[in-house]
C-alpha cells in the first residue's frame, strides 16, 4: 500500500498513466473492430516514410508540444496561462508567407526573398508578441489570462489584414520541408525534439530553471532575494511567443499556406492542458518539462483516439474540456488537503494500533 501510494504521489504519475490508459483504450478499441491486439503500435514502411498511428501522433502533436515548452515557463513563472499562443502562431505563418511573397501575389511559385528571411520574420514577430505579453504582465501588473486575452482576440485579425484576408500559398517545396519529411522520418517531431533539447540543456546548465521556479512560488520573495522577478517573467513570455513562433511555422508549413483563421486554432487550450497533465501546478512554482511534453503527446493521443471511435472535430473539445475539469479539481488545494488529512489519520490509526499491540 505504501509503494502505491509513493507510486501515486510522483510528479510524472498522471502523464504516464494517462498516456498507458490511452492506450489500453486503443487494444481494446483493436480487438472490439478484429484488429491485431497491439496494432496501436504497428510503425511500417510505405514510400520510404514512416507510417503508424504512433507516428501520427507525435507528428501531429509537435506544435503542442512545441508550446507546451513556453507555457510551462509562463505558468511556472507568473502562475498564469498565455492564452494567445494560438494567434500569435497564425501570425508568424502570416508574416512568414507574406515576407516570401513580397507583401504581393496569395499564390506564390517562386520566393520573392529569400526563405530564411521569411523564417526569421515570422520568429521575429513571434517574440514580439511574447514581448509585448510580457510588458503587461511583468512590468503593468495585469493578470496573465488578462493581458494575453488581447493578443487571443487580435492576433488573428492582424493576421488576416497582414494577408489581406486571403489564403497565401507558397508552392516551393524548400518551403514544405518543416512540415514534411526528413528522410523517412516527419520534420515536425525533429523540430520538437530540438525545442525540448535546446530548452533542457539551457535550463540544465544555467539558473533560468532556478530563477522561474523561485519567482513562480513567490515573487516578492524572490525580488527580495536579489531576483529579478520582472525580467524572468518577462523572458519566460519571450520564450513561449518564440515557441509559438517555431510551432507556427511548422503547421505553415505542413499546408503551405498562410490559413490566419485555423492555423493554431484551440491549441492554446492543449498547451494548458498539457502542462496540467503533466503534474505542473497551474498556481506556479515548481516544474518538470519531460511532464509536459508527455502531456502534450497524451492530448494528441487522446484526440487520435476520439478520431477513431468516430467522435467528429467539433466534439472533442467537449471530452478534452471534461479531463480540464478532473485535472483542476485533482489539484485544488481543498482536494489535497483532504487527502492529505485522509492519509494523517491513516497514520495516526496505525500507529495506535502498534502502541496497542
């Protein structure tokens, strides 16, 4: 009983065990329609490209996976959520499309500059709109869901007068590469390996880590400690608008096109809910990254799953809005001290009863 309650008590117990329950749904589903048992976890090769439900997700969960990056910085940092990863990623595929167009033609062939020009604009405005997150929240005091909330709603619209209100497409195949193909391999699970190991590496060997954590469990603490609390928090907001920067141009690049209305449409929700999955407290604080990302990997899981047992696209946020509500009420201060008295008076019974004996 005391192995399982250790067990329980781990920070990676909710992601691994909500991404195995996963799958034990998806043999059950298998064996139901006469599958082979673990054909869930079937990866073959077919036109020298992998294929697999597997491979689907974690392609397909790359640009979640890519934001659940910065939002776990921003929520461990300001306790807060940036809700406008979503637009801002819609406005870096913008920017990006339109800069390779030369601000002219929606049906482009042939790049009027060059594509890292393109890339790096798209980043650029990203940060920028990280930055500007950041101000507000860091240096004007306005709660996280507040001050992102204007980005959320104008992202879009910026991108749609950027694109003056058109699809872009970019037809050069250099273009589709970040959301095709390496090899045999998908480039988008390329690209969010290297985002988790940039980001691992730097909070490894420098202090961010460190600094985020300390501002995130109480900022007047830390400003008193000789952090600079404004300045973390605001480089926290940076990172995630340049993680959702690089996530926009993957799903770009993965339609060749500059669709403002539905690229990174929901995703803001995934990334929360990712972060959340993956045992990081919303209320800020402490973190664990390898969390989130099996979060972020567990949410595409869970909408493959939902895709399968026929759940159309317009209902699944309804299911992922329930597992919201169960993981917020898991880690409401009122459940865990309920628990925690519950496991007080275990004890306590216990140790009586040893007296007694």
């Amino acid at each position: 009983m005391k192995q399982l309650r250790k067990i329980t008590q781990m920070r990676l117990f909710l992601p691994i065990f909500s991404i195995l329950l996963v799958m034990a749904v998806n043999i059950v589903f298998d064996i139901v329609n006469g599958n082979a048992v673990f054909n869930f976890f079937t990866i073959s090769l077919r036109n020298g490209v992998l294929y697999g439900r597997i491979i689907d997700i974690l392609n397909r969960g790359s640009e979640a996976a890519i934001l659940a990056i910065g939002m776990t910085l921003v929520v461990s940092a300001s306790a807060g959520a940036d809700i406008s990863v979503g637009s801002v990623m819609s406005l870096a595929g913008g920017m990006c499309c339109m800069v390779l167009a030369g601000f002219g033609n929606a049906n482009v062939s042939t790049y009027a500059n060059p594509l890292w020009m393109g890339l790096l604009a798209g980043l650029a405005i990203a940060c920028l709109c990280g930055a500007f997150n950041g101000f507000l929240v860091s240096y004007l005091n306005i709660q996280p869901m507040v001050a992102t909330l204007i980005l959320f709603s104008a992202g879009r619209a910026i991108g749609l007068l950027l694109c003056n209100s058109t699809i872009v497409y970019i037809r050069e195949p250099s273009f589709q590469f970040l959301g095709g193909y390496c090899g045999f391999l998908p480039t988008p699970i390329l690209v969010a390996m290297c985002c988790v190991l940039a980001v691992s590496l730097v909070l490894k060997f420098t202090a961010l880590g460190i600094y985020v954590q300390s501002v995130g469990i109480n900022k007047n603490a830390a400003r008193i400690a000789g952090y600079q609390s404004r300045r973390i928090i605001f480089t926290a907001f940076v990172i995630s608008g340049l993680c959702a920067g690089i996530a926009g141009l993957v799903a770009t690049s993965r339609i060749y096109s500059a669709d403002t209305n539905n690229i990174g449409l929901g995703l803001e929700l995934d990334a929360i809910l990712a972060v959340a999955l993956g045992g990081n407290s919303l209320g800020g604080g402490k973190f664990r990254l390898s969390g989130s990302i099996i979060g972020a990997y567990s949410i595409q899981a869970i909408t493959t799953t939902l895709y399968a047992l026929g759940i159309s696209s317009a209902q699944a946020p309804v299911f992922k809005a329930v597992i919201v509500i169960l993981i917020v009420t898991i880690q409401a201060p009122a459940i865990k001290a309920f628990f925690a008295r519950r496991a007080a008076a275990r004890n306590l019974a216990a140790h009586k009863e040893a007296i007694g004996t």
